[in-house]
DNA sequence: CGCCCTTTTGAAGAAAATCAAGGGCAGTGG
DNA sequence: CCACTGCCCTTGATTTTCTTCAAAAGGGCG
C-alpha cells in the first residue's frame, strides 16, 4: 500500500518536480482499513493527522436533529481530509466509509514541512479545496430533477474516478445502495428507485449489484447537462 | 471608506496583533460600487484583486443550462472572494449585487505580502473559506422543508450580520425581493409568498419592504433548528 | 393618472414522500 | 440440500409538497 493514489491527484491539478514527488511519496504514513458503513472518522475529532483514502470509498455524512442524514461529499482514492485541524477547533461533520476503505494517516507536522517546500503542493492542496467546494455549488445548483440530479451524481463519480479516460463506455464498481445514493441526491430511497428505473429504460445507466454500467457516456452527460469543467482536472 | 469591515471580520476569528491590524487597514484598495443586481465580478473573470465587500450584500450566482438561476452564497460586508485567482484559471461563477453595493479591489500581489508576513492572517483566510464550504453543506443538509429552509436562511444571515449581539429581537434591512429568496433556497418565488406568510402567520418572522424584523430569536432558531456553531464565530 | 415591478392569492397539475406489501438473493443453520 | 432469515430492491396506492398558470392588488415614480 503506497500513497500513489494521493499523488496522482496532486500531479493530475498541478506539475510536480521529481523531487517533489518523492517528497510527497516518502511521507511516513499509518494504513488504516475500515470496514463499510462504519465510521472512518468521527464528527467532532480533532486530528493531528491528514487523512487519504488509498483504497474504497468515503463520504462526508451530515445528521439532521431529526436523525435522518445527508450525504455532502465523497472521499474517492486520493482524495484527502483534516486540513481544517491547522485552524479548526473540530471535524464538523463524520465521514464513514462506503465500501471498505483504506485510509492513510500523515502526521500534520510531516505534511506541512512537505508543503512549505513547495509553492506547486500548496497551490495543489488550494485548489483541491477549491474544487471540493465547486462540487457542492454544483450540488445545490443541480438539485432541481432528481432523474438529472442521479444522472449527475453518476457522472460526478465517472469524472472523477476516470479523469483521463477518453472512451465512452464505463463498467465500474459503484458500491453506493440505493439509501445511499438517496442520501447524497436528497431523495428517498423509494425514489431513487424509480429514478434508476428510468435511467435503465432510457438505456442511460444500469446498477445492477454494485456495478454501474455507462453504455454511451457522452448521452447520459448530455441528459443530465453535466460539464466536467468545474473538477477542474487537466486532461 | 475603509477596510473595517475586512478586518472585523477577520479578527473575529483569530486574535490579531496591533501591528497585523494596521498592516491589514493599510492595503491599498480601489473602492468600486455596483448597482443592485448588476454583475459586481462576471463569470470567466480571472482576477488579479482580492474583492472585498465593504457595503451592501453580493451574491454568488450559478445559472443553470435552461437559464434559471440559483443563489449559492452570500458576501456580505467583510466577506471576500478571488483568491482561487491565485492557482485557478477562472471564476467558475458569477457575483452579482444584492443590494447596490461597494467593493474594495486590493492587488493580490500586496495582498500576499501581507499574508506572508502573518500565519494568524493566513489561518484567518483558510478558516474563511471552511466556514463557506460549511455553509454549503448546511444549505444541502437543510433543504427538506421550505418553510424551515427560509427560516434557517434568516437565521444565517441574521448571525453573520450580527455576530456579537445577545439580545433577542433583530429589526435590519434585508434587501432581497422574494424571487431572490427562492434562487437561494431552491424553490419558486410564489413558494417563498407562501412560506413567509407561514412564518408571519406564527409570529416567527416578517419581512416588509427589504426590512426583516425577528421578534423572537431564539424561537425563529429553534424552529429551523438553527445551531450557530458551524460558522465558526467567536462571541 | 397610468405604468411597471413586486407581492399576494387561487386553482390545477406534477413531482416526490409516505405507507405498504412482495420478491430476489445471499448467508446461516438444521 | 433445503428451509429460514435478513437485507435490499421493486412495485403499487395514496397523500403531501411544490410548481405552474393565471389574475388581481398594492406601491413607487414619471
């Protein structure tokens, strides 16, 4: 287990030196595996620690008072969080695992000596930030349709796991259950259901079992007006 | 016209020195005013200012494929926007003047210097831009029901205006028409009548002519199950 | 006074939630 | 090997929420 994915995304957003690269790649890590639907990390931690999935998926999970919960976020392979520790009293929100999920712990203090090195990681770890912000506008702004807003959640997914992926057919594992899905779009489980239904009988999208399948990426980027322009990612 | 604002509201969520303060007020700006609802930065704009707002509210606009629009943030005095400038190639977004409204245009360039000088300054700016993420998560944590989700809305606006103030009933200008109010929550200007007339029917809230009055704080929260700590105010 | 913009109110329709009941499938235990 | 059980997924019927369409009422300003 390495910090390969983690790197990966750094370099897809900025171009990183040799050196900076190994930098990054030598980080002193622990690899931690959290079985699904437990919780990676607690709402109210406050970590010492950068956190990394290397492997699995994660998701930011908000409570409502009423108990029932939202999805905010996923955490793909590479993708990290706890940077908020260098001023926050507290994590704010929990983040539980999806599927089984790997996550490294860098020690704070190692990372930001890494960082400080390096205009080109800073700028990395901003723009980072940046994007994760994008995708919650574009949440908001998408939550008009929900067949769209399903639509849109796959393409999210798709664009992010496969940023330079130039075909147009997809087949991927896709743990998220229906509840799940629902949680992050905002809409029942019933519902995402029906909306599934109607992407299959459109021949846009089927989840049968964990596995997504995209028959015709650019048609279900068409149906739900999705961009990947605003992730940010050179291709 | 001075920076004030900007400062306030940065040592409002870290304690800055006498010397950070004056370095801070002694930016060199350009103050410039837009009218209500005229673009104050336009969408693709790759800005070399940091903006500030000094008076009135601004608004962050997203438009969707069909032409409608969604609201997904406020920029109110104090608040700034153009720091993606710094690694980003463009404005993914509009900001638009709620209300008419001045903003200060500082060269990033100075800037920079200045936050180069401080990490209290730098971990103010970082806990800033968390603050907005986290209240992009509570608008899609919050959109259940409308009537709450104005409700919330008011409650936000009203703590970010009124941070320090104990006291119970507020009576402030708040320059959003109705169908501004609905880009913000997600629901049709005709909805939102209908919501206010709820939240004035029960006492909770009452919006006359651009002026909110709240006669009782606490139950306007508790109904929109407001809780203030997510946006990271020091009282 | 008349015009335009915003708010208000009504009625009908669409979208999604809720309530409820089966169905498939994997894992477990007899 | 088969029945049992639990977890999802699927489907139907009903109700609620919000949208859409439409029209009228108030208010500021030339």
């Amino acid at each position: 287990m390495s910090l390969q994915p983690f790197v990966a995304k750094l370099s897809a957003s900025v171009d990183l030196s040799q050196s900076e690269v190994s930098a990054l790649s030598a980080l002193p890590f622990i690899a931690k595996t959290t079985a699904q639907d437990r919780n990676a990390i607690s709402k109210g931690e406050r970590p010492t620690f950068l956190y990394v999935v290397l492997e699995g998926w994660a998701g930011r999970y908000d409570v409502r008072p009423d108990g029932s919960r939202r999805i905010t976020g996923f955490l793909l392979p590479g993708d990290f969080c706890g940077i908020h520790a260098t001023c926050y009293a507290a994590l704010d929100h929990g983040i539980t695992a999806l599927s089984t999920c790997t996550v490294a712990r860098i020690d704070l203090a190692d990372f930001q000596a890494v960082v400080s090195t390096s205009r080109s990681i800073e700028r990395a770890i901003w723009q980072a930030k940046l994007t994760e912000e994008a995708i919650l506008r574009m949440w908001l702004l998408n939550s008009v349709d929900a067949a769209r807003t399903v639509a849109h959640l796959f393409c999210e997914i798709d664009a992010r796991l496969h940023a330079g992926d130039s075909t147009n057919k997809r087949n991927f594992h896709f743990p998220l259950k229906q509840e799940q899905i629902g949680d992050a779009v905002g809409i029942t489980p019933v519902h995402v259901n029906r909306m599934l239904a109607t992407l299959r009988r459109k021949g846009l999208a089927t989840l049968v079992k964990r596995t997504l399948t995209i028959p015709d990426v650019q048609a279900l980027r068409k149906e739900a007006s999705f961009d990947p322009a605003y992730l940010h990612t050179r291709s």
